[in-house]
C-alpha cells in the first residue's frame, strides 16, 4: 500500500533552493481540481482571490471575499489533504489594522485549513506580515503586477523595466524577508530582475510571467488547460491541454442527441420487469415517444 504523500513545509522550500530543485505550483479551486493536482504530485496549491475572474466571473479580484476564500479554500484541502495549501488574503482585508488581518487570517487558516496565507505588497505590507509571522501563520508574499492594485499600477503591465523598478522590487522583497515570508511570487517581473531577486533573496521566489530563473513557478489551473468560455492566449502561458474545446463539443453533442432522441439510448435505461410493466399498461404497449 503506498504511504501518503508528505506534505512540503517551508524548511523543505529552502532546502529546494539551496538545492536548485524547482518548485510547482498552481491554483485550484475547488475539490476535483485540487484532487487531481495532489495526485500529480504539485508542491504547492495556491487557492488564489483570481478565482473572482476565472470561476465566479468579475472583471477583477477585487469583489473577492474572506468567505469566498474560506468556501475554496476548505473545498481544496477536502482534495488535497497532504499538500501545502496556501491561500489568498483578498482585497483590502489586511490594510487596516494588525487586529483585522489577524481576524482575516484566523478564519483562512481555522475555517479555510490552510497551511499558509498569501499577501500582495511588499515593504508597505511587512507589518502585517510580520504580525501573522509572530502569531505562528507562513506568509508568502507576492510583488511585481500586483492584481489587487492593477488600476493603482495602470493596467496589466510588465514590471522591472527600469533600474528604479528594479531597485524598488528588490527592496519590496527584503522587507517581505525580514518579515519573515517564507517565499515571494513575482508576477510579470522582467526575466533579468526576477533573477537579480531570486539571487539576493535566501527564501525562494515563484515566478509567473518572471522568467525561468525563480526558483519555482505557478500558473492558473484554467490557463493550464484552456479551460474557459472565451479563452484569450498569454504569452507566459503554456497550455497542456485545451479542455475548454472538449468540454464545449460535449456540451454540444448532448444537445444534439438529447434533441433527436438519441440519448438516453437503450443501454442507459433501467426496464421494469413484465409483471410490473403488465400492471401498469395491462394488455397494451409501453408508449414510444
């Protein structure tokens, strides 16, 4: 009988760095998703506030709740009970007091069971990161596009272009570090400066849309596999599946049979036993559609 898989912890996540061992990470959202990701053997599942886009279906991640999170969040460790699970603090909810992001973060990690809780921000943020820290919750931190402040930042747009940026996001995450975060994403950061961080940094950096120098990545299990109504390309995504096109032709083909009849054909049909059928019809047929 093969044991359970053991799940990461963050002194493992060092040792991986010091190690060049990448790590993988992707989002999941629900129980099946994130089922399917632990049996693949994923390092890290990111319950990410972007399933106000891709499963709930705002424009932004900013409507994204604490009980949205909590709901996802407690769906995907019922999936994947041996994995590091870290989930998304939404917008807005650990900005105001260290008293409301510790209540914020008490109800992902009691109600949501998860292993760590994820930030966007950087040295604006280390308070707050550093309080969750004290009272024993792992933070990952996340700098770079920040999703939460796009129209703060002026749209989806490429960090680390300039040596001010640079300077800027190298400094956003020594103060995540000296928090105490165990680890930064960096979201569409320049391939040079993701990798200037990841070498200055001594907790590990995961990248998506930064390049293949971070020492892990993540992508939206949607983006994965093309797995949307109107799916539009990114160029730092790649699809390994594009089920978004299957499930659509599925759709259409049960429309179709289920028009015309065809379905449920004779194997899927349950059949009462003559007796039965003669008392409910006596001496005449069973009528055919």
């Amino acid at each position: 009988m093969n044991k359970p898989k053991q799940p990461l912890s963050i002194v493992k996540m060092k040792t991986m760095k010091q190690k060049r061992e990448p790590i993988a990470m992707v989002t999941a959202y629900d129980y099946p998703t994130a089922r399917l990701a632990e049996e693949a053997g994923v390092d890290i599942i990111l319950v990410g506030d972007s399933l106000g886009n891709v499963v709930l279906g705002y424009d932004s991640t900013l409507p994204v709740t604490i009980d949205d999170m909590v709901y996802h969040s407690r769906a995907v460790r019922r999936g994947a009970p041996n994995t590091f699970v870290v989930t998304d603090m939404p917008f807005m909810t650990y900005h105001s007091s260290v008293t409301d992001t510790l209540n914020g973060v008490r109800r992902i990690m009691q109600e949501g069971h998860a292993t760590a809780v994820k930030m966007e921000g950087g040295a604006e943020i280390a308070p707050m990161v550093e309080a969750c820290v004290k009272a024993g919750v792992p933070v990952l931190g996340h700098i770079g596009l920040t999703p939460q402040s796009v129209h703060q930042i002026g749209g989806y747009r490429i960090q680390g272009k300039t040596m001010d940026d640079a300077q800027r996001l190298l400094d956003d995450a020594l103060a995540l570090q000296q928090a105490g975060a165990f680890g930064v994403v960096l979201e569409l950061v320049t391939d040079e400066v993701a990798a200037y961080i990841s070498e200055r940094l001594d907790i590990p950096t995961i990248g998506i849309g930064a390049g293949a120098k971070c020492d892990g990545q993540v992508l939206v299990f949607h983006d994965i596999v093309r797995y949307d109504a109107d799916y539009r390309p990114k160029r730092f995504v790649k699809t390994y599946a594009d089920i978004g096109t299957t499930i659509r032709e599925a759709f259409s083909s049960y429309v179709e049979e289920v028009k015309q009849r065809a379905f449920p054909a004779q194997e899927h049909v349950f059949a009462a036993d003559d007796e039965l059928t003669g008392q409910l019809y006596g001496s005449g047929k069973v009528q055919t559609p």
